[in-house]
C-alpha cells in the first residue's frame, strides 16, 4: 500500500516507516526543511521524502498515489513555545492534509493523538482540537484516532521523562528533584506501541469509511514514584539521591492516567514487553551507545 507519514525523522515516525518499510510498504514522508534524517538514515534509498511547503499537499499525494494517511508529526510545546506554533503544528497544518487527503481520494487518515485531558496544558488543547475536526471527515474517509499514554525506548528524545530519567541515573548524578510522584502512568514500550499501529493501519484498510478511537497502554499503571525506583534499581545505581516532592505538581495535573485498551484489544492485540522488560532493554541500548 502506498502511505503517506508525517513524522518520520521522530522517535514514533522512524520505528513505524522502518516496520512498514519492512513489511513490504511503499513508504513518502513528509520532512520540514531543518528536519535531520538521523533516525532514518537507513533507510533513506527505501522511501521518498518530500518537504513540507506551503501547506500544498496535493501534489505529494496524487504523484504518489497515496491511500492511507500516519500522521505522527507533532509539537510538544517543550519550554517556550507560543499557542500560535502549536496550533501551526498540531491543528493547522494536520488539517491541511486531512483536507488535502480527502479530496484526493485518499481511503484513510490514521492521527496520533495523546491521552492527556485539553485542560492539562496547550499541547492536550492542540490535539483535542484536532480531533474534532477529524471526526468531521469521517463520512467520507475512515478516520482513525490513535491515543498514545506515555511510550518509551532507546534512541527517544532526551529530554522526555523516561529518557532524562535513565541518562541521568546512568551518570551517576548526585541527585534528581522530582514531584512527590503520586501520580499514576502507564508506561509503554515502543514496540509495542509499533504492533498497535500495524494492526489498526490493518484493520481500517478493511472499512470504507468511519470514525474509530484507539487507546494504547498496557493497562497497568505505576506511580512516578515508583517508576523511579525500579529504574534506578534496574541501573544498578546506589548513589543518586531522589528529592521527593522538590517540584510543585502542574497545573491540572492528572494523578491516575486511565487508559481503555477495549477497541485494540478487540483486535487481538496486548502489550507484549513488561516495564521491567521494556527498562531493561533501553538501559542495555543507552550502555552500548555509551561505550562505542
């Protein structure tokens, strides 16, 4: 099948272009000009890359034949970040392609979207908004939502939780200040998040239009504080001193993350790689990094 990924030089994007790419796929991704193609280099004489210009997707999708839509692409809203730049990112330019899709025949748009409630901070508010006008679109195309709870794995961007966690127990610091780590999340690996997306991208190639709404966990959650500690038990680190409660909670924090696993699960999947697993296996990656 011939897909279309926004994203793809990002943590999520490069492991799913590289699963389907493997699986047989033909494979464009859409790149801003300052995009590194670090993540992807492997795989740069398998897929075509075109750059975002403009907001004129038509051409990208119809030379390509595209029929099924990933966006993956996304903005964090990670330190100073104005509303305008998230919107650009995670509303307008999102919508262009889904516009642009629709209109040129494409079968089906697969968003990656977040757990995190709208009133959580601008980033949540960005996406939510999004969602709604994909579910407008759904009479003419299937329209599948894809909500991710917090994925982790070798290679992520540093200065995401689970990766700033294991470097800096990795370092040996003296100490970390976190919140009192109350909260409960459900951690999920990578590769599991990839087998979820496989299987929906399977499924909705089925259909011939609709709205459909994934949840991706494992279904087990952990409390920060928790999470923490097996971490640096799994490290093996004896030395950094974990400052409980030194950072305030954020503003409408969310202090139990509940995710329904029902809709994917009804496909067949599971999470196949514990946390223990799933820790174990990035902090075996980050060592090997380390000493080549």
């Amino acid at each position: 099948m011939n897909i279309l990924l926004t994203g793809a030089t990002g943590f999520l994007g490069s492991n799913l272009t590289a699963s389907l790419v493997k699986n047989g796929h033909t494979v464009c991704i859409l790149v801003r000009p300052s995009s590194s193609l670090r993540r992807i280099a492997k795989l740069l004489r398998r897929i075509s890359i075109h750059t975002i210009s403009g907001g004129n997707f038509y051409d990208v999708l119809n030379i390509n034949k595209i029929e099924t839509i990933i966006h993956c692409a996304t903005n964090y809203g990670r330190g100073k970040v104005n509303p305008s730049e998230l919107l650009d990112a995670n509303l307008i330019m999102p919508l262009q392609l889904l516009q642009a899709g629709c209109n040129s025949g494409v079968r089906c748009f697969i968003n990656t979207d977040t757990i995190l409630d709208k009133g959580v901070n601008d980033y949540a508010l960005s996406k939510s908004q999004f969602r709604e006008w994909l579910g407008k679109f759904s009479q003419k195309m299937v329209c599948v939502n894809v909500a991710l709870e917090h994925f982790y794995g070798p290679y992520d961007n540093p200065t995401k939780f689970v990766s700033y966690i294991v470097k800096q127990l990795l370092d040996d610091i003296d100490s970390i200040d976190l919140t009192r780590g109350e909260q409960k999340r459900d951690f999920i690996y990578i590769d599991d998040i990839v087998s979820a997306f496989l299987l929906i991208f399977d499924n909705c190639s089925l259909l011939e239009s609709g709205y459909l709404d994934y949840e991706i966990g494992t279904g087990v959650t952990i409390s920060i504080r928790g999470f923490v500690e097996l971490t640096k038990k799994i490290v093996g680190n004896t030395h950094t001193q974990l400052n409980f409660g030194a950072i305030p909670y954020r503003e409408n924090e969310t202090m139990d993350m509940i995710v329904n696993t029902a809709a994917i699960r009804a496909l067949g999947w599971s999470s196949g790689t514990s946390l223990t697993e799933g820790l174990s296996k990035m902090i075996a990656q980050e060592r090997e990094i380390r000493t080549t």
